[in-house]
C-alpha cells in the first residue's frame, strides 16, 4: 500500500506534465495548418526553413530537413497517421510481459 500512492502520484504528475507539453505541440500542429492554408505550402515552408536556419543555428540543408519532418509529422497526425501512440502501446504491452516474465522467475 505504501508504494501504491507514490506510484499513483508519479503517474498522475507524468500524464499531466505530458498532456502540457502535447497540448503545446497541437497549438503549434494548429499554427502551422492554419499558416498552409492562409499562405500556401510553399511560402509557409520558405518561411520556416529561414527562421529554423536563424534559430537554431543550420545550415539550409539541414533547416530544410527538420522543416521537411515537421511538415509530414504535422500531416500524418492531422490525417489519422500517426503512429506515436501505436508505438507507446506496443512498448508498454513489451514492459508488461517482461514484467511478468521477470516475476515468475523469482
């Protein structure tokens, strides 16, 4: 019972920090939608790669890839294609059987 509550506390605190950062990355997914649209692709994508470039200190080729990635991650997700939370299932399901695994051994 001891462990139960910090454990429960952990995981509450965990999701919630996490629902933070996810509800910051959709005001971004949002931002950059809204941008196509009332810009185009190919002016929204020019302006991105100069302000990835300048922020973060790239080269064109290199803003141009992470600007390239944060356009089909923001597609996928907005299309039903993500594959983030299949991915986090597929772990979780392989902690729990290692779990498991683990506990009969002992």
């Amino acid at each position: 019972m001891s462990k139960i509550i910090p454990s429960f506390i952990t995981e509450t605190l965990d999701a919630a920090q996490a629902s933070h950062k996810a509800l910051a990355g959709h005001n971004e997914h949002y931002h950059l939608l809204r941008a196509i649209k009332e810009h185009g692709e190919p002016k929204v994508h020019q302006a991105l790669v100069e302000r990835i470039a300048s922020r973060d200190n790239l080269n064109i080729v290199a803003a141009t890839t992470a600007v390239n990635v944060m356009f089909q991650n923001t597609k996928d997700a907005s299309e039903g294609r993500g594959v983030c939370r299949m991915v986090r299932e597929e772990l979780n399901a392989h902690m729990k059987q290692t779990d498991v695994v683990l506990a009969t051994a002992k």
